[in-house]
C-alpha cells in the first residue's frame, strides 16, 4: 500500500517551453502532497506544499509563477514548470500523506528528470 | 535555524562490518525523525521512523536508530552490512504535528562484496 506515482519519469525539452510532472497517489487519498528538487548529489530540498482544493504553499525562494502547482483532486497533484531553462534542470520529487493518518509519514514517489536543452 | 546535518558524505565499508551513520538536527519543538533509503535508479523508501516512546527504533532490513534528545541525534545502525545495502541514506526531521519534512544531505554508503 502507499504508492505514489509520477509521470513521465524523464523528459527533455527545449528552452523556453513548458513542461508538466503529474503525482497520484494509488491507493490512497492524500490531501496534502509535496514537491522536491533534487540536486546532483545533494539532499531533497522542499519546493512546495500542494494542498487538495486550495493554492499551494510555496518555500521561500521558490517562484510560483514559474513553478505552478494545481491539486484538483484527493489523487493528483501536478508541477508545471514554465518556460523552462537549463537551470531547472533536475530531478524533481513529489510525496504524499493519507488522509486521516494520525502520523506523519510522507510517502515519495520516483521521481522525475527534467533536462532542458 | 532549523537543519538536519549528515555528517559522513560517503562511506565505504566491507560486507558483514558494523555501520553507524549520524544524523543531527537543528529544530525548536517536539520532533519527528526518519530514515529514508535510496537505492540506485529507485525511489526513496521508509526505513524507520521515530515519533515517540522507546527511542531506540527497528525498522526494516536489520536497521535500527536511535534518538538521544540531549544529542538532537538520531543515528542509523546496521551490526552488519550487505552489499545490497549500497545506497543513498537521508535522515529528516519534521515538527510533530506538520508534515513538512526537512532532509539531510544524504550518506552515500557503498558496501564492498
């Protein structure tokens, strides 16, 4: 139990263009899910919490125009990376916690890496 | 400032030897600690977890950790290590109460056959 999907697991793009990672929770329904950016050889740094119904809340350096997060349903939650650079390249993480789970455990998902051309 | 530091960035060790990596957090309030796996070209996996109660934690796989308050440490152990335990290892912390995790920098260990 507690998968958690991301799709696609790789994508390369040209500059400029904009790209969208999806997140799904499998079996489980999750109110709150997260975004992560990955850095080579560097620890999951949190980009921003995605809340089900509501704007997300983003991480203090994170720009929200260029990072857009949409959670339209208890299942999915989906990053959109606008008009993407070479600098956004990375490899970006999502995870999620159950509904009405009394602790706090987030479940992570595969990832995704993004190369921009 | 509220930190989690991993002090060993890279550890080598030989098959059936003892592990210890350290984990040491910076945060104000009750806290939640984990241990969480990497393995090559895979997702991160729960090892173990920490919330309250003994605080020397089982988790999965023979791995154990245990939180001192005093320390603001909660280190992962193996007493003996597999090849199949080569892996990226990242402690975090998150505030009792919120789901909002902070990760460490991550130990790659690398156990040799």
């Amino acid at each position: 139990g507690a998968v958690v999907s991301q799709h696609p697991s790789r994508v390369i793009c040209k500059s400029g263009t904009s790209v969208k990672i999806e997140c799904r929770s499998l079996d489980f329904q999750a109110t709150t899910m997260f975004w992560y950016r990955q850095f080579p050889k560097q620890s999951l740094m949190l980009m921003a919490t995605s809340n089900e119904g509501s704007k997300a809340t983003y991480e203090q350096g994170v720009e929200k125009d260029k990072f857009l997060i949409n959670h339209a349903s208890l299942t999915l939650s989906t990053l959109t990376v606008t008009s993407a650079h070479p600098e956004d390249s990375s490899f970006y993480i999502c995870s999620a916690s159950p509904v009405g789970q009394v602790t706090d455990t987030q479940y992570f998902g595969p990832g995704t890496r993004l190369t921009v051309l | 400032a509220q930190s989690v530091s991993q002090h060993n960035h890279h550890v080598i060790l030989s098959e059936a030897a003892s592990l210890e990596l350290g984990c040491n957090y910076s945060y104000g309030g009750t806290v939640n600690l984990f241990w969480y796996v990497q393995y090559p070209g895979q997702h991160l996996q729960l090892l173990l977890k920490y919330f309250s109660g003994d605080p020397l934690v089982k988790g999965i796989k023979g791995f154990e950790a245990e939180f001192i308050k005093s320390k603001f440490s909660f280190n992962l152990r193996k007493p003996s290590v597999q090849w199949s335990d080569t892996a990226e290892y990242f402690c975090a912390v998150s505030g009792s109460g919120t789901y909002k995790y902070i990760f460490g920098t991550g130990t790659r260990l690398k156990v040799l056959a």
